[in-house]
C-alpha cells in the first residue's frame, strides 16, 4: 500500500512581531491544499525568525518564507539573518546537488530581497517612492514558459507593497548558480528608470518573488476599509490611490487569480515530486 503520509511545510515568518494579513493567507492556501493534490495532506510548522530567531532545518519538504516590514539591511550582523542565511546555502546545496526528496521553497517581498542580499545576484536599493497596492507584473519570455505563470495572463496583477527594489542583475552570477528572471514590474515609459526584478527562480524547486502571491481581496478589501488603514493611506497617497486599490481588490480579474493559481500550483508541483509513487499509482486508476 502506498503511503499517503503528510508532506511537512516550514512558514517562516519575517513580519517581526507586526500583524500582518500575509500569514493567515499563507495558512489558509496551505491548509486548502491539504488532501488536494493527488490525496497528500499537508502539515506547516510556522518559525518565527526575527521575533524570536526561529530558523527550521532541512527535514521540512516545503518551505514558505514571508514578507514583512522595514529595510532587508535591518538585521545585518544579527544571529537571526547568520542562521537564516546558512539554512538559504544549505537549501540551496541540497537542491543543486539533485538530492531526494526535492525541497521545495519560496520566498516572498522581505524574503526575496534578503535572498538577494545573501546570494548577491543583483542589488538591492531603497525605492525613490514606495510601492503601495495592486500592479501589472510582466513576465520575461522564460517567465511567460515555467510552470509558476504559464497559466497567467502576461501581465498578471499582484499585491505590491515595498520600500526597496532588486536592480541590476549580475547576469554572469545568475548564470553560474542556473537562475532565471522570471518577471520584471510595470512598463513606465515616462519614467526613465530601470525595471525592477519581480521574480527569480534560483533552481527548478526554489523560487523568489517580490510581490505577495498570498494577497486575498477579501482580506484586503476588509484590512483596507478599517477606519485606520483608509486614513492612513488617504494620508499619505491620496483619495484616487484608495479608490483606486478598492477597485482593484473588487475585480475577480486581479488578485484572486493571482491568489488562486501561484501558492497553491506550487504546492501541487511539490506534492507531485515528492511523491511520484503516488502519483504515477492515480493516474493508472481510470
């Protein structure tokens, strides 16, 4: 009989204490893909890094490191981001060596620019304004390809929040580690400045992403209609910037695609290749 033993998921959670909506989505996606690829369920075990300098091992099959606030330079020197970076090189070993199972990982917003720090394939520099609610997101032409956004519109809309950008991609080093940009952010003609990387696959089973995959509207809609959170914005960026993230988080054609195909079409790939008995054994039963 073949086992169906549960996969076992890492969240580790860089949001330092602040609350947040991303770790409840990450939840969530987790807990719905439970049973839903090929009857695998699926467990998270949630790691606290900043906060409390909670860094998993490599006896997880998935891994899930989140967003969160502040500047990814914050934490230089810290015993957190010096064991967060050996667990990125012993992942990024195990994976590069072709060892089973696979570990499957993302890395989003907070994360994604501390991968790029740590593996110094391109630069990580403030924004000269900050990035601050749902935009186009343009795949490359290996982008428009991996099975990440293949099934997406080009562009495809996300949930963009950041102070800091990744630039300038050293391409001899991406090439070296066997890295690809996937996607870049919204085309601005009248704004002569370089694009900003949106997406990087670091190999077949790790991937990082600038913008926040997890974002429901539902989640948004509600975080975004409090009181404080309508003020604040309207504060700092404007009446037709509210109106504006509101309209977007209302369309089906924006986020919830997003939300719906990312998060959880990487599990499935994850489930898949760490159990390959069970799916070869299904798809034989007709």
């Amino acid at each position: 009989m073949i086992s169906t033993k549960p996969l076992r998921a890492a969240i580790i959670d860089l949001y330092n204490g602040v609350p947040n909506q991303g770790m409840r989505c990450i939840k969530n996606l987790i807990t719905e893909s439970s049973g839903a690829y090929y009857g695998v369920p699926i467990e998270f075990t949630v790691f606290d890094a900043r906060a409390k300098g909670e860094i998993p091992d490599l006896s997880f099959d998935i891994y899930i490191s989140t967003g969160g606030p502040g500047s990814p330079f914050d934490s230089e020197g810290k015993t957190w981001e010096i064991n967060y970076f050996n667990f990125l090189d012993d992942l990024w070993h195990y994976n590069s060596a072709k060892l089973t199972p696979p570990k499957y990982a993302m890395f989003i917003c907070h994360s994604y620019q501390m991968v790029a720090r740590h593996f110094n394939f391109a630069e990580v520099k403030p924004r000269k304004k900050q990035s601050f609610g749902v935009y186009p997101v343009h795949q490359t032409e290996v982008g428009a390809v991996d099975p990440m956004f293949k099934d997406l519109p080009n562009p495809f809309h996300a949930a963009d929040f950041r102070d800091w950008q990744v630039l300038q991609p050293r391409k001899d080093l991406m090439d070296e580690m066997g890295a690809q940009i996937l996607c870049l952010e919204k085309e601005r003609p009248h704004v002569k400045l370089e694009r900003a990387v949106m997406a990087i696959r670091l190999l077949k089973e790790m991937i990082a992403l600038q913008f926040h995959p997890e974002a429901d509207p539902e989640g948004m809609l509600y975080h975004f209609s409090t009181k404080e959170q309508k003020t604040k914005i309207i504060d700092e960026f404007g009446q037709a910037k509210y109106d504006s993230i509101i309209a977007g988080l209302k369309d089906p054609g924006y986020i919830e695609r997003t939300h719906k195909h990312i998060i959880p079409g990487f599990l499935k790939r994850a489930v898949k290749n760490n159990r390959p008995e069970l799916v070869e054994s299904l798809a034989g039963v007709r």
